[in-house]
C-alpha cells in the first residue's frame, strides 16, 4: 500500500531550522508545493521581511507564492506539531541544534539534515543522546543540496536549477522506507541510499571546495583579483590536485563498500553536462548558458564555509574514516593541515574525528554494523533498563 501523502489534499507540517539561502529555498519549494511551512532562525533581522510579506514569491524554474505559517525565534514553537525538521544551518551547527530539540521532539518526527556533510547523522544522534532526549524519532540526512538559485530579495527566490542526482539515507539505515514516504513528495528526484556512509562519503562540497580554496589561496586574497571559481580557479595542476583527493576518497568508499560516483560522474549526473576532461566540464559549467556555476560567487577569503565548514564537517570526517579502514588519506590530509595553517584553526581539533561520530575504536565492521543498527545505547541508560527489568518480570508473573 501507498503510504505517501499528497501534501496538497493532507498538507504535512514541516519546520525549517536556518534563515539562510537554504533554508529560504526549502521554504520556497516545499511551501508552494503545499506544506504548512514553519521557518526559524535564532537572528531575528533574517526574519522581519519574510514575517511582514507571509512567506516567499518564487520564480525562475516555477513562478508562485509560498506562504509561511510560522515565522519565529522560537525553537519550541517553530517545532511543536512539526512532523518533519528540516535542519539548514550548516554542518557546524549540527551539535547545537540537536542539543537545543532534545527535549522538544515527539515520537513520529523526522529530522532532515539539508546537508548532512560526513557523519551529520552520527553528530544528531549522538547529541540526542547525551542530552538524555527519549522520543523516538527518524533521523535522516541529504547528501547535496537539491538546487542551484539567486537570493534577489529576502521574501523572493529564484529557483534556476534542480539537481538530478541526489540521495537520502537514515540512521539506522533500516528506517529509509518510513523516511522516504514522507519526503519522496517534495524530493522526488531524490534515491534511497543504502546508509549514511554512501551520503556522507559522497560529500562533494568537501571535494569541490578545498582544494580551490587552498591552492588560490593568494590570487583569492589578492584585491579586487576576482575569479570565476570552477572555469578559472580549476588550472590543469588544480585540476590534479583535486582528482587526487577525490581518488582517495573514493578509496576510502570502496573500504566500507560503499559506491559512490567519482568527481567528474557526480557533476554528469547531477547537472547533465560532461566534456572530454574534467576541466572542459568546470568550464561548461560556468559558461553555458544552463550552466549551474555561472552565477557561484568567488569567497574573499578563507574564512568562508568552503573552508570553515567543509574541512572539519567533510575532509576531517572521511580522513577519519580512512585510518579506521586503514587507508591512506595523505592528500586529503595535507589539504586540511594546509587549511589549518592558513586559517590559524585546529580543524581536527574542532571537526569531525571518529570520536565526535561516536566510533572511536571502531573497525569498519563496527562502523558498518552501527550505520545500519545505529548507535549503540549509552551505558547508564542500559544499566537502568536492566535494574528495572526484574521489577517489572516479578508483577509480570504475578500478574498471570
């Protein structure tokens, strides 16, 4: 049987947690689709021009209004009655949003990270956890974002591409099917993934990103030295480099065996385009007229989420998940000490290690068996279990 809602005859209520382009996008989307849209952000100056229209104008791709019923800085009242959470904030954010909907959660919601980046879902159910939350809830990441789009006005999006390949997976894996019949609707483009491991491992924010960024690191802080990031910041030594890295993550998938499409096949699939070298493509890419990378902004500096946010939450994670399978990592880990110089951060130190995913010691059996089982139950709440069971065997019997 068909369990798929049609949101239009049984709108399902969702909240977006992040006022950013993201979240505003997703906003867009879902709301003209006919959800109930609820939109949060802790900064209130993102919300007071979205609250004054009601919602969003929409156009580019599809044209029309998607109202917004909540517009808050409330966590607890953006959330209450939500049956699906969408988390938009960005992968460094992912800890403290889990922390601050620990207690506020209600048996049946699902959580969407939009993106997950590597090991999101491991991040949200380990805070959970700690934070002693008890409802049981599905938890599921995306591995890309779903469009390409302009930011015109705050309450008008322009929706200019939607991406062909994209996936979805849960933790624990088994709960895909309940989380796809819920989103399925308004991703329909989207596949069920096999775990965690292919979505996370198929971070490519953490292979397109970095490797530009570090290698142009002086023409990018040279003034007014602007560059057309992909067609330009893409040379053939550049190039190189970044074919190298995604060589190793690919490696590293392989590990886990996992498959996942290497650099050059993810863009063919995802926007359609391919050319002889995967230069040729950057280029096409920014150039042609449909091209998704024609209208990406060149960061300024290294302090932009193509650093700060894709080292710690994409190249620390799979070099992480590397050394557990044994594999070497060394340009993937050269790239993040690299960062870490130019920036002064300690992107290990802050990032995503396999003590943060909740694997520490973990063999790639224990890692496959805790992405399809999820993680295990923390110590002091199996103990309680266990004392209680007595208890209640002892009125079990005496109550037959």
């Amino acid at each position: 049987m068909n369990t798929t809602k049609d949101p239009m005859r049984d709108p399902t209520t969702c909240a977006v947690i992040g006022a950013g382009l993201g979240g505003v996008a997703i906003c867009a989307h879902m709301g003209r689709l006919g959800y109930r849209m609820r939109l949060h952000d802790l900064n209130g100056a993102r919300l007071t021009a979205l609250r004054t229209r009601g919602g969003i104008d929409v156009e580019g791709l599809v044209q029309g209004f998607a109202p917004l019923e909540r517009v808050t800085t409330g966590l607890a009242e953006a959330v209450d009655g939500a049956e699906v959470i969408i988390v938009c904030t960005g992968s460094t954010y992912h800890a403290e949003v889990a922390r601050a909907l620990a207690k506020l959660l209600r048996d049946g919601q699902t959580i969407l990270l939009i993106q997950g980046g590597t090991g999101g879902s491991l991040v949200v159910r380990r805070e959970l956890q700690a934070a002693g939350a008890t409802a049981q809830v599905d938890v599921a990441e995306m591995d890309n974002y779903p469009f390409s789009l302009g930011w015109p006005e705050p309450s008008r999006m322009r929706m200019t591409i939607v991406k062909r390949f994209l996936q979805i997976a849960a933790l624990p894996a088994g709960r895909i099917g309940a989380v796809m019949a819920r989103l399925r609707p308004a991703f329909p483009q989207a596949v069920a993934a096999p775990n965690i491991l292919s979505t996370g491992l198929n971070n490519m924010n953490a292979m397109l990103h970095v490797a530009n960024m570090v290698a142009n690191v002086g023409r990018l802080e040279s003034t007014g030295s602007g560059y057309r990031f992909y067609a330009e910041g893409y040379t053939p030594s550049i190039v190189r480099l970044l074919e190298a890295a995604d060589a190793e993550r690919l490696a590293v998938a392989k590990a886990y065996g996992v498959n996942v499409p290497g650099v050059h096949d993810w863009l063919t699939r995802t926007y359609g385009f391919r050319e002889p070298s995967l230069r040729e493509t950057f280029h096409r890419l920014t150039h042609d007229a449909a091209g998704p990378y024609q209208w990406t902004p060149t960061p300024k500096s290294m302090e932009h989420k193509y650093i700060v946010e894709d080292v710690p939450c994409g190249l620390v994670a799979i070099a992480a998940l590397g050394g557990a399978a044994r594999v070497p990592t060394p340009v993937i880990s050269g790239l993040i000490a690299l960062a870490a110089a130019l920036t002064r951060r300690d992107f290990v130190g802050e990032g995503r290690t396999l003590d943060r995913l909740g694997l520490a010691g973990c063999a790639v059996k224990d890692v496959l068996t805790i992405v399809r089982d999820g993680l295990p139950e923390p110590k002091a709440r199996r103990r309680r279990r266990a004392t209680a069971r007595p208890a209640g065997r002892r009125a079990s019997r005496r109550g037959r």
